[in-house]
C-alpha cells in the first residue's frame, strides 16, 4: 500500500465513524418518540400458514392493547407476522430493516421505519427501547438477540427484563443442553441463569409476563447479584448501566472520569 493509499483509508475511516454516529443519530431520534415497546423476535423464513405465525400475529395483537409499541427486525415471517398484529389492532407496529447482501425486504405492515447499514446499532436499538423481549423460534439472528438479552442482564450491564420464550419442542433442546453442558458438566452457567428467561406455548402468557414486568407486579431475574452502591447501578442515556470502569475500581468518585453522560 503507498502513503497516499494509506491516507486515503485512514480518510475513509474518519468518514465511517461520523455515518456510524449519524445512523445512531437517526435512530435515537425517532425511537425515543415511541411508547413503551416490546421487540418480538423469530425466523423470517415462517410462512404464514405456520401455526407460529399466526401466534406472532396473535402476540402482536395483544402487545397493541396493551398499549405497547411492537418492535422487529421489519422483515418477512415472524417479524411480519407480529408486526401485522400490531398495525390491525391499531398499535404501533416498528420495523428496524437491515441493508443485506441478499436485500431485506420491509414488510408492509409498518407505520415507523428505519433502515440500518449496521447490525450493531441495530442490536442496542432493539435493547434500549424495549421493556422486554418475546423470541419465537428462528435462526442465527434469532439466537442472536436471545444471547444479547441473556448476556447483558447476566452481567448486569441493563436492568433486567422479561425473555419469554415462545415453542417449547423448538425451544426444549437447546435449554436441556444448557443445562446439562454449561451448568451441569461444564459450570460456565450457574443454575440460577435460568431465571433470565420464560418458556411457554402460551402467547397470552407471555403478553402477561411483559406487561406484569412493565407495572412492577413481577420480579424479573431476582437471582442476580446486586450493584454495590446505586451510583454503580445508575443508567446511562445508552441504555445501558454505569458500572465500574476496571482502571478506576476503587477511585474516590469525585476523580472518577466516567460521568453519568
């Protein structure tokens, strides 16, 4: 590579990180406008004569009485599904669309769209705008944002929410897996992890549980460990908990360089 070679990509990073801020930009503007929302998860290839289909129209139905937003990934099978239910009853129906290789198409039934080049920003959209998670059964993406859910509540990293679980015969194996190889054989789980999520076959009850959660008439993940001092525990305008910053454990708080921006 020649220096000008060099300089040009050095360039052409610069210019990333303001689009990556833009698209950030975007979407904090129009998602801190919607109601309190609840992301439904599943496969986009689920064709609409699947009985998990018409479950996710269902759940989506349900969530807009409640008076939640429904937010998806704003593309074909479950996501469509639950966004149909939503707009039909009236409710505010989300699609955060993704630009693939292969071309996402948006399904028709959204009233709020935002389109993403990033999956990350993406991902922290559909955390920190929602009260809860309801996944039907799916693929990598799917498996994708039930490990994120299951990843920052167990390191106290969000203040937890709801992870229901919809199907128990597409759901059954891959739990009796974590229990019997992570926590059982291999203990990189402890058996109290286990409260981070619900299964049922019950959309009803996992609508219930979502809105139990969102009035405080339910404790959600009561097994994990607790912050230290409240100012640790304190939210960030990212969604996101403070923490301890692992330079600065133990530093005096008025020193400390990691304000509650």
């Amino acid at each position: 590579m020649t220096r000008n070679e060099r300089k040009r990509t050095v360039a052409n990073e610069a210019w990333r990180a303001l689009r990556i801020m833009s698209e950030f930009v975007d979407a904090v503007d129009t998602m801190s406008r919607i109601p309190p929302a609840i992301s439904v998860f599943g496969s986009a290839r689920t064709k609409p004569d699947d009985p998990y289909y018409l479950k996710a129209v269902e759940c989506g139905a349900l969530l807009a009485a409640k008076d939640f937003a429904v937010i998806t990934g704003g593309g074909p099978g479950i996501m469509e599904a639950a966004n149909k239910g939503a707009i039909e009853a009236g409710g505010v129906s989300v699609g955060l669309n993704i630009s693939l290789p292969t071309e996402q198409a948006p399904n028709p039934y959204q009233n709020i769209e935002i389109d993403f080049r990033y999956f990350f920003i993406r991902k922290v959209m559909f955390v920190k705008y929602a009260r809860g998670f309801i996944i039907f059964p799916g693929g990598f993406g799917t498996m994708d944002e039930f490990f994120e859910a299951l990843t920052l509540m167990q390191t106290l990293k969000i203040v937890p929410f709801p992870v229901v679980l919809i199907g128990t015969k597409f759901w059954s194996g891959l739990l009796d897996w974590f229990r019997s190889t992570l926590d059982e054989s291999f203990h990189t789980i402890s058996s109290t992890d286990f409260s981070l999520f619900h299964l049922t076959d019950d959309v009803e009850e996992a609508v219930r549980i979502v809105h139990d959660a969102y009035l405080g008439q339910l404790d959600v993940a009561t097994s994990l460990p607790r912050f230290s001092t409240d100012d640790e525990a304190q939210e960030s305008g990212e969604g996101t908990r403070r923490g301890v910053m692992p330079r600065q454990r133990g530093v005096p708080e008025e020193t400390a360089i990691d304000g509650p921006i």
